[in-house]
C-alpha cells in the first residue's frame, strides 16, 4: 500500500504534468508510440549524461514516429512517482537515467507488468531487492549498464602515455564491483604502454577529503590523476592548484562525460580526457528496439562493440597519441584484445 506522502507526490505530478515538470514532443504521422523518459539529477542542460539522454532522444523522434513525454527530476534523483503517472497514461516504454533510476524502475516495472522499462546506467539487482520485477528472460525491464573496465583501459593507456614521470593515480569511491572493473582496465591499458608504470590507487567516500588525497598523489610524483568516483570538479581543482603551486603542469582524467565541456575555462587545461559513457547511444538504441518491435528485458552491457563507451578529444590534449588508442579501441571490438574485469588475485 503506497504512503500518504507517496499518493500526495503522485497526485502533484499528476496535476503538474502539463507544466514545467514535463514536455511533450509528438510526430504527426500516423498514431505514435508514445515513450516517457525520466532523466537524472541535474535535468537537461547539465552538459553530461542528461543531455547525452536528451541528443539520443531527439535523434529517435528524427527516425521514429514517437510521441515523448520528459520529466525533469527531484532533486533527489528519480523516483517510481513520474513513471507511475507516465504508466497510467499509455506511455508503452518508459526510460529512466542514472544510478538512481534502477530501485524506481524495478518497482513500477512490477506494478504494470505490461510497459517496458529500462533504466540506463542504473543497475538492477533483482536477487537482493524486495518488491522489484524479476530481470530474468521476458522481463518488461532492462538494466542497461557500460563495459566500464574497457574505456578505462583507453583511459589507463592515455595516462601512461601522457606521463612523463611513469607515475599515474586513481581516485575512486568504496571499493566494490565497478570500482574493481574500472581499476582491472586502468592498470590493464597503463601496464600494456608502460610496463613499469607506478599507480598510486585511493578510495573516499567524502568529498570534502578527496581534494587533499589528490593532491597528496600529485606530491608523491603522479602526474596523470583519473577520477574514477566522479566527484565533479575537485580533482580538477587539485590539478589546477598544484600545478599553479609546483609551477608544472598536472593531469586530471574525467569520468563519465566530457568533463571538459562542463567544467570551468581555467580548469580544462588540466583535463587530459574523459571516460565517455554513451547514454546517447543506449537511449536511441531502447526506443529504436522498442519501435522495431524487439525490446529485449533483463541484464543488457553496451561496450566498445556496441559504441556504448569512448574517450573525449576535447582540448585536442591527445593528438600524438589518438592512432594508438583508436588502435586498441579497435583490437577490444575485433576481441583481439581482452580487457580484465578483475583485479589479479
């Protein structure tokens, strides 16, 4: 039984739906498949993986004859609240954006057994979650994740290659299964360029404290710092204000989106590359399935194979290296090379 504080938010959304929280767009041939997208904290215009959502959306109203409803976000990310209001009025697929998106698509995927779901980077463990849809063959969801490990190995491998001291660092969240993937790829890619390379690895779950951990692996001689956790702008900071106080010039690597386009002017000196995760891709590729006919529930991973990751340009930081990377790139698509998931043991 859903809580007064739940009924009173749904029937907020319900009777703001034609307002700001919410756009339509409609293609005029024929009766159109209407599909609803919830997006990620922060909305469109946070030059990141809303507005990756919203280009792979606007390039599947171009193709296809949808009809689209948008919701903007709480500020406490997505919840099951938009896509109830989006089930209830014939939305047939429903796309949800971010690492908040999974419990809230696996929860009304199971209160309307016949719409689809999908939730982008937000992964769904169906094994461990009370009261969430079953991810198994035929589901009406899909938990659509990245081959993080293999965009970290192009990562890892522009680091080495970028450091003139062969020391590098990785700045990550709590240790756990993406971290690992993320870290297996990074130490992959920077060994297979620099063998001997040394990699300073840190973890904090406190943002407040990353700043000086940063800083702390550029005084012990890395020069390349890959932000693994995603903690905006900080270590970007951290680069700006030890090379300003060495009188060098650090790295700092982005992770998730090109970082370079988001951040400040007197940062992106500092930002060598981002890992690019194609939420772009993922979304037009859910709607097109979806249209075709061919949606497709359960656990689905988009890699280099299936353009689902990449590595940003912005800056032209990587011009004397780029033939290497789109050489490896090429190797991990063709299967010739194979990118651990798993640290050694």
């Amino acid at each position: 039984m859903r809580s007064a504080a739940k009924v009173i938010a749904l029937a907020w959304i319900v009777a703001a739906i034609a307002g700001s929280c919410s756009k339509t767009h409609t293609n005029t041939l024929g009766p159109p498949v209407k599909i609803g997208l919830v997006y990620d904290v922060g909305g469109v215009g946070d030059k990141a993986f809303n507005d990756a959502a919203s280009e792979g959306l606007a390039r599947a109203e171009k193709e296809f004859n949808i009809s689209v409803k948008a919701f903007e976000p709480g500020a406490a990310g997505v919840d099951d609240a938009p896509l109830q209001v989006l089930s209830t009025q014939g939305y047939t697929l429903n796309v949800a954006i971010g690492g908040s998106s999974a419990s809230a698509v696996a929860s009304t995927a199971l209160q309307f057994p016949s719409v689809k779901f999908v939730s982008v980077d937000g992964f769904i463990d169906h094994t461990t979650c009370e009261g969430c849809v079953d991810l198994t063959a035929g589901s009406n969801a899909a938990s659509v994740s990245f081959a993080d490990e293999q965009g970290a190995y192009l990562i890892g491998a522009a680091a080495a290659l970028k450091s003139k001291a062969a020391h590098i660092g990785f700045m990550g969240t709590a240790a756990g299964p993406i971290m690992d993937r993320l870290l297996a790829g990074y130490e992959a890619g920077a060994a297979k360029m620099t063998p001997s390379i040394k990699i300073d690895v840190r973890y904090s779950e406190d943002p407040a404290k990353v700043k000086d951990v940063v800083l702390a692996m550029y005084g012990a001689g890395a020069d390349v710092v890959f932000d693994a956790g995603d903690f905006r702008d900080t270590v970007f900071d951290a680069a700006l204000e030890f090379s300003t106080s060495s009188d060098t010039h650090v790295w700092a690597i982005g992770f998730g989106s090109d970082r370079y386009l988001s951040a400040a002017p007197n940062l992106q000196p500092y930002i060598l590359t981002s890992l690019v995760k194609r939420v772009d891709e993922a979304v037009y590729d859910a709607i097109k399935d979806f249209v075709a006919g061919q949606f497709q529930g359960g656990y689905l991973t988009l890699g280099m194979a299936e353009d689902g990751l990449g590595y940003a340009t912005s800056g032209d930081f990587l011009g004397d290296i780029q033939g290497k990377l789109d050489g490896l790139k090429q190797d991990i698509i063709a299967g010739k090379l194979v990118v651990p998931t798993a640290l050694p043991s």
